[in-house]
C-alpha cells in the first residue's frame, strides 16, 4: 500500500527557491531515511510531505488520512510537568475529561448528593469512554512499559530526564495515536550512544512505516531499508542504508567523470575540426574569389562540413554532463613545534564536584601521550564534558594534580566556537591565524566544504553547522598540538562529518574527543577513556577494539547469568527425593557447555 507520493515538488519561501525537483514515494513498511548537505532543505521538505507548509509546484498525493501522520519534532515542553502528564498530552480529548473527572472526585463528598453534580458527572463519565478513555489509559501504561520507562519515572519532572529518556516519552506520546507513518527530524540528537543503539533497534523492530533524517551513519545503516538523497536538482531513492547509499554515490560520480572526461575530448575534437575547416573554408572562399570551379566546389563541401561539425558540437554541449565535484584532499604542513617528551599531560587523583551535588569523579588518574587519539565515553551525565574542561583548565579540581607539559598546547573547540566573531566574514576568521595567505585559507576552506562566495559570508549568518566548521577549522589550523573537541561534528552534515575525520587522521599531535558518531570514533580513536560513576575504564585499543571487547563482557556476563540460573535448578533437583537423572544430566551438560564457552 503507497502512503504518500510526491512528485516534482518546488518549495518557495519568501521569494526564495528552497526545495527543487523533490519526488519521494512511501510504501507500507518501509524505512525511509532522506540525506541531504546542510541547508539543502531537508527539514521544510518534511514539512511539505506532512502537510504542515503549501508547496508552489508539483503534485503531493496521500493514501492515509493526514492525521494518521505523526511528526516528532522540536518543541516548547513545560520542564516542570511530569513524564506521565507529558504523555497524556499526546491525547487533548481524553486528558481535558480526565482533568474534569478528577475536578468532580474531588468534590464528591461535598456534592455528592447533589442530584444534578451526579447527572453531570455521568455524563463525563460517558463522554470519556466514548472517546476511549479507558483504552487510551491502558495503552499509555502498556506503551511507557514498552518504551522501558518504569513506574519510578512517570511522575518525575520532564526536565529531570536524560536526553534518552526524552526521545522514548515522545515516541510514546506519538505511538499512543497509532499513526500509520512516524516522520522522525535528528532524532538523534543529545543521545548518548546507548539510546542510539536502543533507537536503532526498536525502529528496526517496528512494524509500521516511519521517514527519517539523520546524519548518524551508523543509524541509518540499522534502520533504513531505502534512502533518498535531496540536493539542489531533486531527489534520487537508494536500496537500502548509508553503505549501499555510498557505494553507488561514489559508482555514479566515478561514472560522470569518465562521461565528462570523454565528452571534453569529443568537444577538443570538434572544436580543432571545426577550426580546421574554417581554416580550409577560408582558403577556399579566397581561391573562388578568383573564379576557380573547384576552389569553389571546395569551399562549399567545406561549408556544409562545418555547419555538420558545429551541429554535432552543440548537440554534445546540449547533452553535456556538469563536471562532479571532487572533495579536495587536507594536505597542510603541520608546524606542532619540537617536543621533547612523549607525556602531554597528566592527571593523578583528581576529584571534582559542583556545588551541593555528589562528586562526579573521584580520584581519578591518566595521561595522554604524544600522538594518542582518545575517544571519551560514556552514558549521557556521567561528566564526559565535565573531564574536558578540568583537562583544559575551564574548571579547577576539588583535589589532586593535573602537570601538563610546558610545550603542550591546547586548543579547545567550545572555546574556538564561542570565540568566533559575528561580524567577520569566514575568510576573515581564517586569516587571523599567523602566517597565513589569502590563497591558502581559501584552499584550506574549499577542504572543509566553504567555496567561492560562501568564504564571504559574516559569522552572525550562518548556521550553527557552518559556525561549527569554521571553528574546527581555525583551531586545526592554530598552533594547537592537543585538541580537546566536545561533539565537533554536531550539526555537521555527512560530507563534513567525513572531512573532519580525515583532517583528524592527517593530525600530528594529540586529539581527545567526545562524539556519539560510532562512525568517526572507529575511523578515529586509538584509546578509549570510559567514564561510568565517578571512575574511569582506560582501554588501551581502538575504539572498534574497544566495542568488541564491551560486547564479550556483556555476552560473559549473560552467559555467567545463565550458569547460576541452571546450577540452582539443578540444586533443586538433586535435593528432591526423586530427582529425575535424564533432567539433571541434560542441565550438567548444558553447564558444561557454557563453561567451555567462557
């Protein structure tokens, strides 16, 4: 069954062209992911195909009622009211009357025996089951248990949730209306990777249709079964997720250009045979001035055969195929200056704790050597930030030492992109750094995706993606030889997103980064620092390494679980008078099995 068909979608907004060319189809279970650069207008695309902005071209057809369409996005949420009120929002019928129903509770026993109290009372209490109010209560109960948020969080503040805990309450807030299709924007965005791995998993699992952006790689591997990519000309569906997606991106680039390539020579071609006969043509037309037959008999042959060549010219220029854009390699010369010693900085025995809360870390202790790259993780609140800041001295520790090497340099991305000023243009920005052409700022530029005009654009307009770029950029570029990057790719588009992965494998100093792009970690990371209550798991490997290892544990940990399991049943058997011995016999050899195994 098709949910919704678009067809050459334009989108004006204020005289503006927005979106261009968009075609989409949906079918009935699919996984929609749509990609897309920054500003390419993703987001109002959405809004179109939900039926929340007019469209100025093109066709837009549903197979569902528009209400049957459940968009979770970015909005206003009252921070003090409770997880369980947030959800009942989802319903205003259903949450008005029960707010009147408890309204008339509590004054049952002043009015209780008030005829008419009870006449209006029973007529509220059939309006709510008329509009299934009671079915509306259990599937709130049955969806937050599915959502695994427990009976201990429903009515603690909405502010007091973690960023995961968030996204599970609005998805459960949507499914309670059963939409037909679920549109998801970034939803992603402030999960720690744990949350992602469980979004991943549960839209996988679930049985409608659902349209997403996103630009976590690894998310769209694991949940979409088509991708759409939009651009300035339309859109184009994929099979499958982001590694199919790429492959035939990079199979079809790799075809344009050996189609461009082959069309500049037909068009050299054309041009020197064109410019031949001209030259012929001439000659010709001078010897006919002069009533020679053949001269002229020439210079006509000539004439046709040039009017014959310039057809075939202009239909090659009519067909021609734009030259792809190629992504310029990183290739800067890095002046990290001479360094002695191998240790950068080193913690020993630090504790911190903001005021009146208990202590985030406690004596904790680690150095960063030359040419580390450490990925810094751990769930969302366990001080992931916190630690960058007490390594680059923004907070002071409780206790202990931080000894950080004279010739040591740090550069802090928070700081490089709070540093930016709003009325310099990016070029600007770039050429504050020392010993810097205007030349290259604009090839370093051109690296990280700003061309031509773009390089002229002022900081206070641009988006929170380009600022991000900007500010990678100039702290890259800095004499920095330790770079502390909290999120760096946060808003970043895919292309950028895989710039600065290759800026950061072309580094030649230190790099400690926090990000929950799985993708950039792995490409990345040479070191793991977990942070899990207070302490710090220091893993000596990849970050791939690192997710291997994390996985044996939990499987041991499972597996160790299974043994108790089986070893109480079996006590429970051998105590009984009459034990049955093929039962007892197939637990040992189960155990035995999962001995092996650990």
């Amino acid at each position: 069954m098709r949910l919704l068909k678009a067809e050459n979608l334009t989108v004006d907004i204020n005289g503006l062209n927005i979106v261009q060319g968009g075609s989409l189809e949906i079918v009935q279970g699919e996984k929609v992911a749509l990609l897309g650069r920054n500003g390419v207008g993703k987001t109002t695309f959405l809004r179109v195909l939900t039926g929340n902005l007019p469209h100025s071209k093109g066709s837009l057809s549903y197979g569902i009622d528009k209400s049957d369409i459940g968009w979770m996005m970015e909005e206003e949420v009252q921070q003090e009211q409770t997880a369980l009120a947030f959800i009942q929002q989802g319903n205003a019928a259903c949450d008005h009357l029960k707010s009147k129903l408890a309204e008339y509770n509590a004054l049952w026993d002043l009015k209780g025996n008030d005829e008419r109290f009870i006449d209006e009372y029973n007529t509220l209490l059939q309006d709510y089951a008329d509009h299934g109010g009671y079915e509306w209560e259990a599937a709130v109960e049955r969806i937050l248990k599915e959502m695994k948020i427990g009976e201990a969080l429903w009515n603690n503040p909405y502010s007091s949730l973690s960023g995961g805990q968030k996204t599970r309450l609005k998805l459960a807030r949507l499914l309670i209306r059963q939409p037909k299709l679920l549109v998801l924007d970034e939803p992603t965005n402030h999960l720690d990777v744990e949350s992602v791995e469980w979004l991943a998993a549960w839209l996988r699992g679930y049985r409608g249709t659902v349209l997403f952006i996103s630009h976590e790689r690894e998310f769209i591997d694991k949940v979409a079964t088509v991708t759409y990519e939009l651009t300035e000309k339309g859109t184009k569906r994929y099979p499958g997720g982001y590694s199919v997606y790429k492959k035939l991106k990079e199979e079809e680039i790799q075809a344009a250009k050996a189609l461009y390539d082959k069309q500049q020579q037909e068009r050299k071609k054309l041009l020197e045979v064109i410019q031949t006969y001209k030259q012929w043509y001439q000659k010709g037309s001078n010897a006919a001035s002069v009533r020679d037959p053949y001269a002229q008999k020439q210079a006509g042959r000539h004439a046709v055969q040039i009017k014959s060549k310039e057809k075939a010219l202009e239909k090659l220029e009519n067909q021609r195929t734009e030259k792809p854009r190629e992504t310029k390699e990183i290739r800067a010369s890095f002046d990290i200056g001479e360094f002695d010693s191998k240790r950068m900085i080193a913690l020993k025995d630090i504790s911190f704790s903001y005021s009146h809360t208990s202590p985030f870390f406690i004596d904790i202790s680690f150095h960063i050597q030359r040419g580390e790259r450490i990925a810094v993780t751990g769930r969302n609140g366990s001080g992931k930030t916190t630690l960058l800041r007490l390594l680059t001295g923004q907070l002071p520790p409780d206790k202990g030492s931080l000894k950080k090497n004279p010739q040591t340099k740090i550069g802090y991305f928070m700081q490089e992109l709070e540093g930016l000023k709003l009325e310099n243009t990016i070029l600007d920005e770039i050429l504050s750094l020392k010993n810097i052409t205007q030349e290259e700022a604009r090839t370093i530029l051109a690296c990280f995706l700003f061309r031509r005009e773009e390089v002229f654009k002022k900081v206070k307009d641009l988006s929170m993606g380009e600022k991000c770029r900007v500010a990678f950029v100039k702290l890259y570029f800095s004499e920095a030889n330790l770079l502390v990057l909290d999120e760096p790719t946060n808003y970043l588009d895919i292309s950028a997103r895989e710039q600065i992965e290759e800026a950061l494998l072309s580094y030649h100093g230190s790099v400690v980064i926090v990000s929950h792009d799985p993708y950039l970690l792995r490409s990345v990371a040479n070191r793991v620092l977990y942070l899990n209550n207070g302490t710090i798991e220091d893993f000596q490997g990849t970050y791939e390494e690192w997710e291997n290892y994390k996985k044996r544990t939990v499987d041991q940990q499972n597996l160790l679980n299974e043994q108790l399991v089986l070893e109480l049943k079996l006590t429970d058997l051998l105590n009984q008078e009459e034990s049955d011995m093929v039962q007892i016999r197939m637990i040992q050899n189960e155990i035995n099995a999962i001995k092996k195994q650990l």
